[in-house]
C-alpha cells in the first residue's frame, strides 16, 4: 500500500488498523509503485498538486485500485481525468440513501450506517453523481431542490479500466480514534479494494455489433464482444430485443435462438434492450411461456420488497426509477400458465424494468426513454447504474486521455 498524505492525517488510523504503508512524498513516485493499493490522504489535493489527478488515473487504468479520503477541494486535473465534482452545499430538507449489501457497510446495520453518514455529510462536501462510466453509489445525501431532488455523494465506487477507485467524502480520519463506524468503514474500504471485489462477468453482445444497440445508449458507449456461437464463457448476454437481433436466423456467426434459452435456463442472465411486439414469437421461444406487452402507468405493479435489497439496484432509490416511466408505453411481461413447471417468476416489476426469474438464470428487460431523455444527467446516471450492477463494461476511455501516459513520461525528462 502507498499512502499520499501530505498532511498527515490518514497515516496514524491506517497504522492503528495494523498497516504499514509506503509514504510517498511527490505524486510523481506513486508512477513506480508496484503495490496493490493507494491511499490518497484527506486534503491530498491543492495547489501545487494538480498533476495528482492524471497520476491516479494511469494507475487506474493499469489495474491498481485508490483509496480517495475525505478531499474538500478536486482540482480540475482530477475532474478532468476521472470526472469527479465536488456538489452542492445541501438545505434543510435532505435524506442519505446507503446501498447497505455492499461490502464496505459490512458490519454496520443500515440504520447505524445511514445515522453516521448524515452526520458526516454535515462536515465535508458531497461529489456530484457521475453520468457515463460503470460506478456504484454507496451512499449519498438528496436535497430538496424546487420539485426535484439534487444528489451528492458521500462514497462512491468508479470502474476505472481494470482498476477502481474508491471515493470516501467523509472524515473517517478525523472520527476514527473515537468513533467505532469511522473504524469500520475505512477497514472495510481497504479490504475490498485488496482483496475483496468481486470480478465482472464476462458479458457478451447478441447482435450484429455495437450498431445494434439502442441509440439512447450511445452516449454510455457500452463495449461488449460479439458473443461466441456456443457462449463458452458467457455469463451476461445483453440482446437489443428488435426485429433485427432476434428475428434474423441461419446466421452461422451467432447463437442459435435454441442456445439463448438454455443459456438462461441453466443459469445465465440475459438483459433485454427494448423488447418490441415484433419479435413476440421469438421472445416466446426463448422463455418457454407466452408473452405479452401491456402498457405501462403509475398503477405498474411492483414485486420484491426493498430495492436495498437487490445487487441490481444498489444507489438506486424508487423515485429515480420514475425516469423510466412513460404511461401509455407497451413494456414486455411473461405470462407462465397457472401449473408452469419451468420456474418462470416474476420479480421485480418497475416502470421501464422487468426481471424475471427463468429456470436457474435471470432475464431483465429493459425499456428505455427515448435518446433526447437518455442523454439528461438524471435518465443517463441511472442507466449507467443499473448497467454497472449488471455487469456491463461502459465507456472503455473513461479516466484516461488519450495521451495521459505520454505526458506523464514528458513530464519525468
């Protein structure tokens, strides 16, 4: 581990936590270190440090993981390379929302989580919600703002190339010789960047290339492989469920539609892009069941209990599924007959999102906002989450310019 603390406040809890980092005293070093971790020290950012920002991203992007601690200030190479922003300075009426079932809320309840993070969004900044790149929002606080809600987040989790980053907005160095969830939290965070995350399934793409998808997600740019014409290896299919993906047949290139259904039957999920009427039969086939499309309204039913719950909806609240509602649109829904012996379930039915249970695999279905709505900060924040918690590998640039590396070796002549 190499920790960059130039003000000497994370040394003290990292060393009471029985760790003995590398102290690195220029940021220009962390481009050698061959370690796993690096802690970034609360107040690491300043003036004079700018070139920190484009550092860390290279790291990032070569697989090591960073620890980001408690910043008040983010220079503009920070924002620039990983698209950090600090947010808004929150009113009275606020709330903080915990995805609980992360590794990192390990060992707090999420009462006693969300009761110290509200506590410590009072002393320190939020960071603004990214829009494009796979990220996972641990913790954030919503303010009233006019008829809408405003985000800042507390502790967020950026996909970063092979690398993540850890972004921790809350004085877990300054609370930790006397609070115990101070303690907890940044044990946790250091765990699960070493060792603890989990690796993203190898997705795959049903389709004739990234043309196929919708156009709304152009803007997300998702990167997948086509898929293997027997899907060794696959483990997420993502199909755009039109005519042209699952209609056309005899392609000796891609999956036969008979492949697709028991690839979801034993055990893979499958992710449909905006399922249409079109390709009813099609989609009948590969579920087994008949299919219907109905359109959807306020009154859609929704199954499953508390999204908290669910690893496809972690930092996603139900108000922010609204962004997918359009009344009146046809959405797709599995109809298994009453003595269905196939285990076709619903479970969890949401405006612009179905997830079935099919066999020992998941099938979601997707219906998506038009591209002008995709491209709002709100409707492409969500998309990118939802996307991130399937397992989607989005915007393959993000956290690096083009030349970063090259600058970087300019940099050292």
């Amino acid at each position: 581990m190499a920790l960059f603390d130039p003000e000497g406040r994370a040394a003290p809890a990292l060393r009471a936590l029985g760790l003995e980092p590398v102290i690195v005293s220029v940021p220009e070093d962390l481009t050698l270190f061959e370690g796993d971790l690096i802690v970034v020290g609360p107040g690491g950012f300043s003036r004079g440090r700018e070139n920190l920002g484009p550092v860390l991203a290279a790291r990032l992007r070569g697989g090591l993981s960073v620890l980001l601690l408690d910043q008040p200030t983010l220079p503009a190479t920070l924002s620039d390379d990983l698209r950090l922003w600090p947010s808004f300075t929150d009113g009275p009426e606020s709330e903080v929302l915990v995805s609980s079932r992360h590794p990192v809320m390990r060992g707090l309840s999420e009462t006693v989580a969300t009761a110290y993070l509200s506590e410590a969004h009072l002393r320190t900044r939020p960071l603004l919600p990214p829009t494009r790149g796979n990220f996972r929002v641990l913790a954030e606080v919503r303010s009233r703002g006019g008829s809408a809600w405003q985000e800042g987040v507390s502790m967020l989790e950026i996909r970063v190339g092979e690398g993540t980053l850890l972004a921790v907005q809350a004085s877990l160095c300054a609370d930790f010789p006397s609070d115990p969830r101070a303690r907890v939290l940044l044990g946790n965070a250091v765990a699960y960047l070493v060792s603890e995350r989990v690796p993203r399934p190898r997705a795959a793409l049903l389709g004739a290339g990234p043309e196929s998808l919708p156009i709304c997600l152009q803007h997300l740019a998702p990167y997948l492989p086509p898929a293997p014409v027997d899907l060794s290896g696959v483990e997420l299919l993502v199909a755009p469920a039109d005519w042209q993906a699952l209609r056309v047949s005899g392609d000796p290139a891609r999956p036969p539609l008979a492949r697709v259904a028991r690839f979801l039957r034993e055990g893979g999920t499958l992710v449909l892009l905006n399922p249409q009427s079109l390709v009813l039969a099609p989609l009948a086939a590969l579920t087994g069941v008949a299919v219907s499309f109905e359109p959807a309204g306020a009154s859609t039913p929704r199954e499953g209990g508390d999204l908290s719950t669910l690893a496809l909806f972690q930092g996603v609240a139900h108000q922010d599924l609204t962004l997918l509602e359009q009344r009146g649109r046809p959405e797709l829904r599995l109809r298994p007959s009453a003595g269905d012996l196939d285990g076709v379930e619903a479970l969890q039915i949401e405006p612009g999102l179905a997830r079935y249970r099919v066999g020992r695999g998941t099938l979601v279905a997707l219906t998506l906002p038009d591209a002008a709505r995709c491209v709002a900060a709100p409707v492409s924040s969500l998309l990118a989450r939802l996307l991130t918690n399937l397992g989607v590998p989005l915007d393959a640039e993000l956290g690096l310019q083009p030349r970063t590396i090259t600058l970087l070796d300019e940099s050292g002549d």
